[in-house]
C-alpha cells in the first residue's frame, strides 16, 4: 500500500460520514460534498492500486534487464538494436 491508497480510503470514509451527516440533518449541500468526497476518495485510491501493481510487476522485469544487460553487455546492445530497427520499421509502416 503506498499514500495514495491510504488517502483515497481515508477521503471515501470521510465523504460517506458527510454524505450519511448530510441525508440525517436534510443539507443536501453536505449530502452532495460527501458524495464528491467519495468519488475522489476512489480515484486516488485507484490510483494508488494501480501504482502498486505497476511496482509489483514492471520493477522486477526491469531489474532483470539491468542484470542482463551487465552481465551480457553485447547481446543486450543487439537485442536493443533489433528491437530498434523493429519500432523504426513499424512507425514507417513496413
């Protein structure tokens, strides 16, 4: 769990007690500032899971490359060459 996992879920808690607050004392205005809240609350939350998962997955791959790429120093620059040639190619349309 990184902050922003953490702040969306505070933030969504916080808007449901204003939005429940709201809808108990009849101030629509609190009632729709709570829901505001929520949807904010989970889209930072979202956020936050989304850079989770990015770190979990892609930060492995990418300390593997490095590894590679140290330990294989010609073979890493021809597989990037490769692969350069191959993107060159392909935004040329060929």
């Amino acid at each position: 769990m990184n902050t922003d996992t953490l702040t969306g879920a505070a933030t969504n808690v916080s808007g449901k007690l204003k939005e429940t607050l709201g809808g108990a004392i009849g101030d629509k205005s609190l009632q729709s500032e709570g829901a505001a809240d929520q949807l904010g609350g989970t889209i930072q939350k979202t956020v936050g899971q989304a850079k989770d998962v990015v770190e979990d997955n892609i930060r492995p791959l990418l300390d593997y490359v490095r590894q590679f790429s140290r330990e294989r120093p010609f073979t890493a620059a021809a597989v990037a060459g490769v692969l350069g040639i191959a993107v060159i190619n392909t935004l040329r349309g060929k």
